[in-house]
C-alpha cells in the first residue's frame, strides 16, 4: 500500500502556517479602482533643447516626485513605464484637475530684475536685449518691463508655504537657495536696492511658465550693491492657503527636464470601490458555497476534503499576493475569484482517473474484497490517479499561464492586476492540489473505517453521468461532420454580428473620456440623454449603469465641458450629481492599445499553438487552435449582437477563454495520446471517442464549479463585472462543446490525412513474431502456453 512520504507532509503544513502568518500580519495592496483616487499616466515630449529618451524621464519622474510629495498626498507611487511613459497613483485625489495641473506643469521658474512699468501692453517674447513686458500682479491693467534673467528655478533648494503669523498678512512661500544660486539672487536684489523707493527698478519679478507671479520691492533696510544674504527670501502675492502650497510645490520639484502630456487620467470615488469589493466578496462566498456542496454531492468524502484544500488554495493563494506586494485591483479581485473556481480542476481531473482505476480493478475481479493491497485498494487507486492526472494537469496549467502572462505584458492599468492573481492562482492550484489535497485525501484512504467503506470516498460509485454514458455508449466522434457543420453556422451568425452591427469599442481602444455619474434622484437614460444634448454634446454615448448612476461617454472633452455636463445632469437629478468614475484616453493611446489588443491576441493563438506542437503533434495543436478561434468568434459575436462595450476588461476575459479552451481541449488529446500509446493500431476515431466519453464528466464537474462562481459574479458582481462574467460563462460554455464539436474532429481529420509516422521498435522488439504467426503459436506451445 503506497504512503504519502512526510515531505508532503511536512511541505503542506509549513506552506499553510505561513500563508496564515502572512494574511494576519499584512494588508492588500488596493489598486486605486477599489480604494478611491486618481491615475495619471504622462508621456513625455521632445523640447527644442532635450530629448524626451529614458533619461530624460527619469529625470521628470524625479521632480514630479517633488511635487507629488509636497501636495501631501497619502501613499502615492510614481513609476515610469518604459522610455516616455511616467504612471502617477494619488489615493483619495477625487478631483484630478487641480493635481493635474499641479505636477504637470513645466514650471519654468526665472527671476527678473524690473526695468520698468508701463500701462502699455508690450511683447511677451524677450527683445534682443532679454528684456519683455508681463503684465503687474499688483497692478491691474499695469505691466512691467523685465531685464535678463538673473537665476533660474534650478537654483531653488526648498520651498515651502507658510501663514504669517506677525502681521497676519495671509501666506507667502519662503525660497531657500543653493550654491551659486544664493550669489545671484544677492546681486539682484542689491542693484534693485540702488534704486529710489517707489521706483520701478527697485523691484525683483519672479516669473512662473512666463507669468509674473510675485513682483515685491526690496525693502529699505536691504543695502545698495549688498542686497539680501543668507540663501533665503520669502515671496509674497496675496495667496491664500491653497495656492501658497502649489506654488511651494512647484518651486521645489523645479524645471523638468522635458514637457509632458496627460494620455491617461483614471478617477474612481471611494463609494465605487467599497459597494465592488463588497458585491464581489459576497459573489465569492455564494460561488464557492455552491462550488464545494456539488463536489461534496459527487465525490463524497473525497469531495469534502477537496472543499477543505480549496479553503487553504484562497488563503495560500492570498497570502502569495501579499508576499510579492501585487496590488489586487477590481478585475484582480474577479481573476482571484475565478481562480478558485478554476483550482477544482486539478482535484476533479485526480479523482476521476482514480474512480476509473477502481472500478476498473473492481470489474475484472468483482468478487474480490478489498484487502489493503493491490491495484484494487482505495490507496493504489488514488495514487494512480495522482500519477496519471499529472501530465494533464500540466498541459492545461500552462495554457493558462501563457494567456495570462500576455495579459500582464500587453494590458495597462488595472488589468494588469487580473494577470497576476491569474496566475498566481494557477500556480497555487497545482501545489494545493498535489500537496495539500493528496495529503488530506490519502491519510483518509488509508483509515480502516473508510477502506471498509469504499462507497463513502466516492471513488467507489459510477456517478450518474458516467453511467448514462456507458448505458447509452454514444458516438459522438462518428458524428463529426453534422458538430463541424453546426459550429460553422454558429460562427457564421457570429461573423455577421460583428460584420453587419460592429463593435463597441471602449475608451481605452478609441480614445475620449467616459465619466459615471451618481445623482441624488434617479435619472433614466432618456431624459440624461436629451440632457447632455441639450448641454451642447448631442452626439455623447449616454447609457444606465446596473447602480442605476449614469455614464457618458464622449470624445476629446475638457474639465470645463465635463463640469457643464455634471450641471446638466445635476438639474435633472434632484440638483446633485457626484462624480463616481472619470476615465479619459488621449487619442495616440487608444490606438496604441488597440494595435496592443490585436498584437496579444494573435500572440496568443501563435504560443498556444508551438506549446501543443511540442507535446502533442502538429495536427492536434491545429484543431486546438481551431477550437481556439472558434470560442473567441463566438464570444466576440455575441457582444456584437447584443452591443455590449468591448474593452480591456473584455480583453482580459477573451484572453482567459483562450486558456480555459485549450485546457478542456488538452485534458481530452492527454487521454487520446496515452491510449495511442498503449495501442497504436487502434481505429484512431474509436480511441477518440473513448477518450471524450471518460473525460466528459471531469469536463461537466470542472465547468459546474467555474460556472457557480461566474453567475454569482454576473449577479452579484455589480455593473463592471457582470459583462466581464457574461464573457467567460458563455467561454466556458462553448469551450467545453468546441472540443467535441471542433477539436477533436479536426484533430482525427488531419491525423487521418497526415498519420504521425510508425515508431521504431527497439531492437529487443523488432525480431520478435507477431501474435497469431505460425513462429509465435510455435513459441507459445514449446512454452506451455495456450493457444
């Protein structure tokens, strides 16, 4: 009787311990979509002088940090994305535009001596001798005329912002200088302080991006030709709290290097973020109650032990997200859930090779008793299905894997997110399964109350779908050209659908701004439509969301025209609507996205494709590909017919179709390729059907528990899930028919036209006669044996 050797044991417990460990003494990392704030990414440009390569991102990426930081933003995070590409996070900012401005800004800082003033408005530009006329900040309607630049902002060591407590004359910026800095800015003032008082030269301008933002005069006591030492000086302006803080701010980030762009701009409120994780959290709960009572009901004991094992798969699982530090964001928090769906795979695919090895061993001696030994006992029989489900196990893992490593390198944003709990739930599901759950479930197997009850584990019952399948046994594969013909028409009318009404495309593929409203009274669509026309933007895409808020979706629109639309709908909504999620693509984005959208798609069909090829034959990875294509088409079809927005999250869900497809399609070509094995002058179509009738309830077992949590997620989800859960249940349902309809036809077709070629026997094999030849009964007779 085999045991499980304590290494797993041992492995198990510690894999556990420290999961639980981690989970009690951390925090997830919330993406900005679950917590509330704003996500900016920023593209660098080339300026006349710099060229906007790495480098000169870095640099930039450096000053915003600055700013950021002197805004007082709570755990923000900078990072740069590739040559030209700069992602700010500011949690809590609900309000973009002020932020946007802030750490945008080029922020040319320049100090000027003041030549003279003038009611005459002159040229901004610098004349010949460096000098140009701004208009007074303490002048209305007045102007100054600077001299050359005396220091530029580089100079600046610290600024900061402070409330004059003295002479209670508002708030001013104090500047501290560096270097050489200090030098120039003594000389200025000393020069300005040769002047008469009240003269126009006795006065120092500081220009912000060519405004003059403070002129002050120098003050009396400052002495002609000496001027203000000590590194330091205050700017004064009439500023309020606010903008004493941003002016300090920029001031101490500095110049950067290169302009920037906004090509992005994400903002959710907090309210949105708490009611997903909320729905979310219950969707799970429901999903996997329903999820562990089905594989209790079909596998009994076994079925139970599983449940717990998944239990330990979502903390393992969890506990690993906190361990890399990922950030779990709305479509990571549906990729985890959907994960432990998924992770019963494994724990079916075991228990279903060890139910056929039992009652196998079983139906060749039914009279035999179970003695704890042999390939009759409940231990050998679960080991071997451990053993066996294996290669299976592997082949359909990495199908998921490779879709979702294509979604963490081709995704943006939160997206991203989905790949990495994808993947990390693939991951944890082969260690739960062939640790924690082979532990559990041969420790059980091996108690003599359950060997003497081998019906209660579960392995020893046929299973209702099992049973109707042997009574009846169908040919489904005999029947392959009626399934080809049927899923042709199906992707026909999916073809058409996309043809004749076309595609949704989101923001992220089109570019424009899409904004979600939330108004104090229900508003339906209609009268927001005619609202936001009236407005100014009749041609604005205005639809309910399932929260019943409202959400707009337009093309190129300002902070100005998104507040004119807000007014609008405020006064149809009771007189207040609230922001709830701003999204705005910059049009050279969308496209990137898109041609990213299509560059990882046909990555995808190509890797799935050399994968199966290097496992299988070229023939079997064709037809996988094949049914491949023709799950995406339908699922493409079918948002095209129903107009649903198809966007990254919907990239997400295609890509996770692909590698759930493939996977049904390589559990089916496991068995085919082990049968062809054993005997490989078999009729290649009997081997096939076989193989499909012995896997097609693994494939309905497997299908249930993803589809519970999926229609838990679809319902409970709440709007920016449920197109999400549409898109994977209607996969998940077309994935598992296209491997009878589609994979295995096509594969049974070419291997019939292109046959693999006859293995060479070893050479211990090639000398020995065949059965049935007169040398062979010869043999057998000289031997004893029967003929």
């Amino acid at each position: 009787m085999p045991r499980a050797p304590l290494w797993r044991a041992i492995v198990a417990l510690v894999a556990v311990a420290a999961s639980l460990y981690l989970a009690l003494t951390q925090s997830p990392r919330l993406g900005l979509d679950l917590r509330g704030g704003t996500q900016i990414v920023l593209q660098t440009k080339d300026s006349p002088t710099v060229e906007a390569d790495a480098d000169a991102t870095r640099r930039a990426l450096e000053v915003l940090r600055q700013r950021v930081d002197a805004l007082g933003v709570s755990e923000p995070s900078l990072a740069q994305a590739g040559d030209r590409r700069i992602v700010v996070e500011l949690p809590g900012v609900r309000d973009p535009r002020e932020a946007s401005e802030v750490i945008g800004r080029t922020a040319q800082l320049t100090v000027h001596p003041v030549t003279a003033e003038t009611d005459r408005k002159g040229s901004a530009r610098p004349a010949t001798d460096g000098s140009r006329t701004l208009p007074d900040p303490d002048r209305p309607g007045g102007y100054v005329t600077l001299g050359p630049t005396a220091l530029t902002g580089e100079g600046v060591k610290n600024a900061e912002a402070a409330l004059d407590q003295q002479s209670m004359n508002g708030w001013y910026v104090t500047l501290d200088f560096r270097g050489k800095a200090g030098g120039d800015w003594a000389r200025v003032t000393g020069e300005a302080a040769c002047a008469p008082q009240g003269a126009a030269e006795r006065r120092v301008a500081i220009v912000l991006d060519g405004k003059v933002i403070s002129a002050p005069g120098v003050n009396a006591d400052v002495r002609c030709g000496t001027g203000i030492t000590g590194g330091s000086t205050q700017i004064t302006g009439g500023f309020d709290e606010d903008e004493a803080k941003d002016l300090a701010a920029l001031v101490k980030g500095g110049a950067l290097p290169v302009p920037v762009d906004v090509v992005e701009q994400r903002t959710v409120g907090p309210t949105l973020g708490a009611d997903a994780i909320a729905a979310s959290t219950q969707a799970a709960l429901i999903g996997l109650a329903l999820t562990a009572l089905f594989i209790t009901v079909v596998y009994r004991l076994l079925g139970a032990l599983a449940t717990l094992a998944l239990a330990l798969y979502g903390l393992m699982s969890y506990a690993a997200l906190l361990a890399i530090g990922a950030t779990l964001t709305l479509p990571g928090l549906a990729g985890f859930v959907l994960a432990i769906g998924m992770a019963v795979d494994a724990n079916v695919l075991v228990f279903e090779r060890a139910r056929e090895e039992y009652l196998g061993a079983r139906a060749t001696n039914p009279d035999a008793r179970e003695r704890g030994s042999g390939s009759r006992s409940l231990p050998k029989a679960l080991h071997t299905g451990f053993s066996k489900a294996w290669s299976a196990v592997i082949d359909s893992n990495v199908t998921t894997l490779l879709a979702a490593g294509l979604l963490f390198s081709f995704a943006t944003g939160p997206v991203k997110g989905f790949g990495v709990t994808l993947s990390i739930g693939v991951l944890v599901s082969m260690v739960s399964a062939f640790v924690v759950t082979r532990v559990l479930a041969e420790t059980a197997v091996r108690r003599g109350f359950v060997r003497r009850r081998p019906r209660l584990t579960g392995l020893a019952t046929t299973g209702r779908l099992r049973t109707l399948l042997a009574r009846r046994e169908p040919r489904v594969v005999h029947h392959r050209r009626r399934w080809l013909g049927a899923s042709t028409l199906l992707v026909a009318v999916a073809v058409a659908g996309i043809a004749l009404r076309g595609l949704d495309l989101g923001v992220e593929f089109t570019g424009g701004r899409l904004v979600e409203y939330s108004t104090s009274k229900q508003v339906d669509a209609d009268t927001a439509r005619k609202a936001v026309a009236d407005a100014g933007f009749p041609r604005a895409v205005v639809q309910e969301s399932g929260s019943d808020d409202i959400t707009v979706r337009t093309g190129e629109l300002s902070d100005a025209q998104q507040e004119k639309i807000k007014e609008a709908l405020a006064e149809e909504g009771g007189g207040q609507a609230t922001v709830e999620r701003d999204e705005r693509i910059g049009p050279s984005l969308g496209d990137e996205l898109r041609q990213k959208a299509l560059i990882a798609l046909g990555i995808a069909v190509a890797a799935q494709l050399v994968y199966l090829t290097v496992r299988f034959r070229w023939t079997f990875a064709s037809a996988a590909v094949v049914a491949m294509v023709h799950d995406v088409l339908l699922v493409v079809g079918l948002f095209a017919w129903l107009g649903k927005t198809v966007d990254s999250v919907f990239l997400a869900a295609v890509l996770t179709v692909i590698g759930y497809s493939v996977n049904d399609t390589v559990v089916v070509f496991d068995r085919i390729r082990e049968a062809r094995r054993r005997d490989p002058r078999a009729d290649l179509a009997g081997t096939a059907n076989t193989a499909v009738i012995r896997t097609l309830p693994r494939t309905v077992n497997t299908g249930m528990g993803a589809l519970f949590v999926l229609a838990a997620l679809a319902v409970l989800g709440g709007d920016s899930l449920a197109d999400f859960s549409v898109a994977l249940i209607t996969g998940v349902v077309v994935g598992v028919a296209s491997t009878v309809s589609v994979a295995v036809p096509v594969a049974v077709s070419l291997e019939r036209r292109r046959p693999a070629p006859p293995r060479r026997r070893p050479a211990g094999e090639r000398d020995r006669p065949k059965d049935g030849s007169p040398l062979e009964k010869r043999r057998q007779r000289g031997t004893g044996a029967v003929v």
